[in-house]
C-alpha cells in the first residue's frame, strides 16, 4: 500500500488528478486498517476511519468542486525524482524501506506545494503531505507526547485540511490573480 502512495505522489507531481488523490487516500486507509488488525489497536482502526472519509472521500471531493482541473507538469518529474532519492539516500532507523516511502511521500507532497501556483493545486500538495505524514505515523512505533494516539494527529492533520480547504473555498486570492488585486 505505502508503494501505492508513493506513485499517487509522483503522479499528483505531474498531473493534477483528484481521483489519485483520492487513490492515495483510499491507500492510506487500507494500510492503517491493516495496522489495527496486526496490533489489535482501536486507535488505528479510528484513525483508518477518518483516512476513509477525510483523505479519501471528503478531501477529494471539495477540490473536485473547486475545479482543479488535470494539467500536466512535466517539468517537475526531476524535482519528484530527487525528492525520492533524497527519501531513499536519509540514514533512517529499522524498517528503513517503508520510512524511506513514508518520507518521499512527505517530500513530494512539499513539492507540490512549492510548484503549484493556484491555491486549490496547492491544497492537494497538503493533502499528500498530510498523507505522507500520517503514513508515518502508521509506521513509526512511537510513543506520541501528551498519550495522544494516532487517530489524534490524522484528526489534527484533517482539521488544518479543512481550515485551508474551506479558505480555498472562500476564494483566498490565487497567485494567478492580477498582481494588485485581490479576488
């Protein structure tokens, strides 16, 4: 699943496709629910609940209704594929090949945002970014400060979605707005 990821991020580099957006987190989902199964934890299977309905379906959805339409970025596959080797090249702790996907995913999700100039292309980057980092979440056997468990910060990360989606849906002025003016 995290190999799943991983290609939804280098192809929402490219192309801006809101189904693989949603693909990525339907991915994210399928994997935390195979957490809770392996280690019988409740807070993983809350947390695969709001990949479900946040990251996959919801998320998705308002940036299909803001129109983001699917636009071809070429130029930007060398800034994915460094992003990767960057992931692949970090001195990361044991299970080294899933943390070296969980960060690529992180990393092309701030790609993403740095490279997209309208508001709504930006969203999505935060919504892979914010994938990346729930999948590392998923991986990492951490304990989280404050006892907060895993569906706590996919909740966090949801809740900063919906703040800059809704702003997106209110019409935060796009960088491809006429310098000067505002809406």
């Amino acid at each position: 699943m995290s190999g799943v990821m991983l290609l939804c991020a280098v192809l929402l580099l490219v192309w801006r496709g809101v189904g693989v957006l949603a693909l990525q987190g339907a991915a994210l989902a399928l994997l935390l629910v195979w957490q809770a199964l392996l280690q019988g934890s409740a807070d993983f299977a809350f947390a695969a609940l709001l990949a479900a309905l946040g990251q996959a379906a919801l998320a998705p959805w308002v940036l299909a209704r803001l129109g983001v339409q699917a636009a071809e970025r070429r130029g930007v596959l060398l800034l994915g594929l460094a992003c990767v080797a960057v992931a692949i090249a970090a001195p990361l702790p044991a299970p080294r090949e899933a943390l070296a996907v969980a960060l690529a995913v992180l990393l092309l999700g701030g790609a993403i945002l740095a490279t997209r100039r309208g508001t709504a292309g930006q969203a999505m980057g935060l919504v892979c970014a914010g994938n990346g980092a729930a999948l590392l979440l998923a991986i990492l056997p951490v304990a989280l400060p404050w006892g907060l468990g895993a569906s706590a910060v996919l909740l966090a990360i949801l809740l900063l979605e919906a703040v800059v989606l809704s702003a997106v849906a209110r019409g935060i002025p796009d960088a491809d707005a006429e310098p000067g003016r505002l809406a």
